[in-house]
C-alpha cells in the first residue's frame, strides 16, 4: 500500500500545478539559446529540489541534455526519458491576434495552457515530481531512478547517438519510461510499445537555370514534372508503389487484433469529428481506421514549393521544385533499403533527373507485447484509472527508442500526461489538472512495483 505517498501527492498538487505553469512560462523553442538556457536552469533547480543530483552535459549538436538520479531502497533502476524543447516544426510559434499567448502558462477551468505542455513538459515534470513525493512521504523512491531530459534544435540532428556514445553508462537501468502515450479519443491510458521508423527525404527537379514567363510555352516546367513524379509513388488507393515496400511488414497476428485495433475502434469517430473531415482515406471506418494509423507505412507529401506562391498575378513557369516526402515505417522495414528502392523506382520511370536528399532517417522499435515491464505498467495504470490501458503497438509520433538498442538494451515503454484534445503545437495547447493528477499517480503505483521488473541482464 502506498496511501501515505499518495496523501502526500494530493497535498502537494496544487503546487506541483503552479510549478508547471511557471514552467510552461519559458519559451524553449529549440535554436533560441537564451530561452533554451534558462530551461535547462529552471528543470536543474527542480530536480535538486526533489533530491534528484542533477547536471548539464554538452549536447554535441543539440541543446544540453540534462541527466540526474537518485539512489533507491531496492535493487532494481527506471530511466526517465523526455525533451524539454518545444515542438516548433509542424506549427511555428507565433502570436495570434486577439488569441492566447503561446507561452501563458494559464491555469483556467481546470487546464493548463502553454506550448509544450503536453509535449512534454507535463510529463517531464510529474516524473521529477513523483520523486519528490517518494522523497517526502518514505525518504526516497523504492528504486533507483535515473532522467534523460533531451532538448533538440532541429529534427534529425544525429546528436543523441553521439551522446549515448559517450554517456551511455550515466543512463543505463533495467527498464526506461519514454515520453510518448496520452490518453486516446475515448479518455482511455494509453502505453506505447515503440515508434514507427521514417525516411524523410527533399526530391529536387530542375528544368531551366531560372523560372521564366509562361509565354514560353515550350519550356519544360519543373512543377508538373515534380507533381508526376509524386503521383508515380502512391496512387488514390493509399498503396505505396515503390518496389518491395511491403515485404518486410509483418502481418497483423489476431492476438493484435483482440488486444489493439477493436478496442481502439471507437476512437476513429472523435478523431474525425477532431480534425472535421469529412471521412478517412480509402473511406476506412471503425478498426480499419486505426489499424491503417497505427500498423500500416504510409508515403506523406509534407509540403510543395515552385514558381510564384504569393498573393498577385504572376506568369511563370516554374525551372526548379521541390517537394518533401515522409515514409513511416514499420517493423521490420529499413529506412537504407527503402531509400534505394525510392531511388530504383524514380530511375524505372524516368525520373533519374530527379535528385533525393535524406533529411532524415530512423528504423522502427517495438517492445514485444510479452516483456514482464509491460504488464508492470499496466497493472499501475489499472491501479490510477479503474480502468484496462490501451496497450498499442506504436506511438503516432517520431522518437529515438531504437538508439538504445546499441549500448544499452533496456526495454522500454511510453505513457504520457495528455489527453487526445490537448491540441498540440497550437498557442491553446494544455493539459487538464486531472491529466496531470493522474498521470503523476500512474508513476507513484509504477515505482511501487519496480521490484518486479526483471533485472537487465535477466531479460
């Protein structure tokens, strides 16, 4: 029983409340140094408070990353694993007129409002915050606990191996807690298993030294030339046409079935009510809808530039384009081989002028459904919520767990502080005060029952 680290909790919520909000008040956008800087200040001196040893080290192509621990009673350790950047790559922070400012930090009809908030500093600071508690209630947590608090300038900055190279011993444990797992459209826990992999490429087609008026008619024009060679690669039937793309995905088993994707059915409806479509693509419904997001690789034009796109009336035809392609994938697809095969299929149809830039690149990770830790953090999740979790395959998001496998080959899991209307990388981004309640709740229950994760070596 835990009931007196759990009265300590309650007694200590609304502070712990204040203390995001304050957190949620610096704009630690990656890239904007002074920002980035007074948070890694902010979360050191929090983490000191809550007893955690806690120091900056070089990010060696990102912002510092920020590790700490603190000893526990028993044998076993969890690593925490978040980022204390702000996602700024889909939605750019900006002041809205007459909106709420980005980095309010409001605490109003029991939210709290902030970019980031959700992705993650609600997270990041429930973990120090559960320690805290730990501290407070019993001396200590009952297990060694170890923080991985990353914060990145850009996307793919290949930073992270180059610290795990070094410091992969600071960062070691028996299991690791990763960020990625809110609640879904029906308000239930979700735990993640890992993340799908991708390849994130630039095509660049160039017809003519310059764009010239469109009078010459004559002249080939790289947008249409660019715009052919994108729908050469998935066609209306969502199938990606490259050449051996689906031989290495694994076929769903009925255990998945029973366990994912019928009980993620109901969410399909909130999510197109969320993002007002009209209906999903191939017109999935019901468990189709969520077996498409969360088993299938997909090919994802992220954005287009040719020629004039402002306001006015301008005759051009455009002499260079440029589109971004995404492809997640799944295990066991390879991000190498599914680059050559992109490669090998724009040469077969006559597009070898166009030219492929890797801006990115990851393979896929997945805990086995079977590994003891997952079954840990599910009983603490039953144990905060009264109810089964969601236990998915994949988060719906990028992430870094297969970086791990090299030096330190813990498994992990992800559980977060959120809910599906958390609206993130928008300035009303939040979290609700009970998102936050419970989610520090559900790690309170998971250190009570760190005895039972299987030592590293064991597992």
């Amino acid at each position: 029983m835990i009931d007196d680290v759990l009265a300590v909790h309650r007694a200590r919520l609304s502070a712990s409340i204040e203390q995001l909000a304050a957190l949620c008040r610096i704009p630690s956008v990656g890239g904007d140094e002074g920002a980035m800087e007074a948070a890694v200040r902010w979360i050191i001196a929090a983490m000191r408070e809550a007893g955690i040893a806690a120091e900056a080290l070089p990010g060696e192509g990102n912002h510092p990353y920020i590790v700490g621990e603190t000893r526990g009673a028993g044998p076993r350790s969890l690593l925490f694993f978040n980022h204390y950047d702000i996602a700024n790559y889909t939605n750019p922070v900006r002041e809205e007129p007459g909106g709420r400012p980005p980095f309010s930090g409001a605490v109003e009809d029991g939210r709290i409002y902030g970019r980031g908030v959700a992705d993650d500093k609600a997270t990041l600071l429930s973990r120090i915050h559960a320690v805290r508690t730990w501290r407070e209630a019993r001396g200590g947590p009952p297990c060694t606990v170890r923080f991985l608090f990353e914060g990145k300038r850009t996307l793919a900055t290949g930073a992270l191996a180059r610290f795990l190279d070094r410091h992969s011993h600071r960062v070691r444990a028996d299991a690791c807690c990763w960020e990625a797992g809110s609640k879904d459209e029906s308000d239930r826990p979700l735990i993640t298993l890992g993340h799908k992999g991708q390849l994130f490429v630039e095509l660049r087609c160039r017809t003519a030294n310059a764009d010239y008026p469109s009078r010459l008619t004559a002249l080939p024009n790289a947008a249409w030339r660019l715009t052919w060679a994108l729908a050469s690669i998935k066609g209306p039937d969502e199938r990606v046409a490259l050449p051996g793309f689906y031989d290495a995905v694994r076929p769903i088993t009925e255990a998945e079935e029973r366990a994912f994707y019928r009980r993620l059915a109901a969410d399909a409806e909130g999510l197109r009510a969320r993002t007002g479509v009209r209906g999903f693509v191939r017109r999935l419904a019901g468990p189709e809808v969520m077996r498409f997001v969360y088993s299938e690789p997909t090919a994802t034009i992220c954005g287009v530039s040719a020629g004039h796109t402002g306001p006015g009336h301008k005759l051009v035809t455009p002499g260079q384009a440029r589109a971004h392609l995404e492809l997640r994938l799944v295990p066991d697809q390879d991000p190498d081989r599914i680059l050559a095969s992109l490669r090998a299929h724009l040469d077969a149809h006559g597009f070898d002028d166009v030219e492929v830039e890797v801006l990115g690149a990851n393979p896929p990770y997945s805990l086995r459904r079977d590994h003891p830790l997952v079954d840990v953090v599910a009983e603490a999740a039953r144990a905060t919520y009264d109810v089964d979790p969601v236990i998915v395959p994949f988060a719906t998001g990028m992430g870094s767990r297969y970086l791990f496998r090299k030096h330190t080959p813990m498994p992990i899991v992800g559980f977060a502080v959120g809910y599906a209307g958390s609206q993130l990388e928008t300035n009303d981004e939040h979290v609700r005060v009970r998102d936050y309640e419970e989610g520090m709740r559900h790690i309170l229950h998971l250190l009570a029952r760190a005895d039972r994760i299987p030592a590293l070596e064991a597992a």
